[in-house]
C-alpha cells in the first residue's frame, strides 16, 4: 500500500498537532529534538519508537549524543511527508509524554 | 577514574588495530559507518552498543538511517581520544562481526 503525499492543508493541520515537530529547512520533513535525563531513558525512547517504526515499516533518520535525540521523518517514496510520518510522529510524541518529556 | 589522552603514537596503534576506523577531519574523534542487511539489524547492533556503553560510561555520538549506523567517538573530558574511546570501537567492531559485518 502506498502513502500519498499530503496536500500543503493536511501537512499544516498535521503541524499543528503534533506541536513539538516543525518543518525542515529546505527539505518537505519534520523534526523534532527529545531531551532526556540521561542515556538510559533516551535509548530506552528510541528501543521503543524502534519497535513502532518496525511495525509501520517506516524508519527515522535519527541520531542520539548522551540524552538527546534528534529525528528526522519524511517519506522517501513519496518525496515528502505522508501520513506514516504523521502517525510515527505522533507515537514518539505519546511514549516521550509517558516518560515525562 | 579520568581517563588520560592518547598521545599520537598510541593513537596511531589504536588505529592500525582498529582498520574500520579513520580519524575525523578537523577534530580528535573516530569514526565508522557500520552497514547491516536492514533495520532490524542496524537498531539491533545499536541496542547491543548501547549496553556496552552504559556500562563504560562511555557513549557514543551516532546516527541511523534504516540500515546504516555512523558512529564517533570521543571522550570530551578529555577533550580528545582515550582508551575509553579504543575500547568502546573495539566492542563495537566485535559486536558487528558477529552479525557478519
């Protein structure tokens, strides 16, 4: 099943949910950076969002330094963002919340 | 325990051992693009990384894009290279061997 990609309205009403992430300069991505206590509670985010990223067969571009990571969502076969970014999003956003970030 | 900075001879013999790994331009640090057969694998070696790292506390500076994990190290107390850093790649480059990479 293929994804489109949203129109510039779905990907404004998007934003506006998911209020943490913006537009990435020069790129039709979101970003958003997640800032932890420490390692164990950052990696213990990403093993997490890992397995949802799994199950949606949709990856981050991610990196991590110590407590933060910092990710990048789009969809690369479709050029630009589609609801799996949205839905992805949405999920780290709800298992960072339930770590008190 | 602090750890003390390598001097350029034990730099150099840290990286004749460590052959996946070259010096970062402009900074003391090393680095290694790690490539496995999919996500599953990359997060999998990053999630065996990650248990390694916690127990030097030691962390890596790294990034994933589905299938490929580009690691640096360096150890900033220091402010440059240290044994932590030649332990920590040597683990890294054993983990990944052991998945065939």
């Amino acid at each position: 099943m293929s994804h489109p990609r949203l129109t510039e309205n779905e990907r404004h009403t998007a934003l506006v949910e998911l209020s943490g992430w913006a537009l990435t300069p020069g790129r039709e991505a979101i970003r958003r950076v997640f800032t932890f206590r420490n390692f164990n509670e950052a990696f213990g985010f990403m093993t997490r969002a890992a397995l949802v990223a799994e199950k949606l067969n949709h990856h981050p571009e991610w990196s991590n330094v110590y407590k933060t990571v910092d990710v990048t969502l789009a969809t690369h076969d479709a050029d630009g963002l589609t609801e799996l970014d949205v839905k992805l999003a949405r999920s780290m956003d709800k298992i960072a919340a339930s770590m008190g970030v």
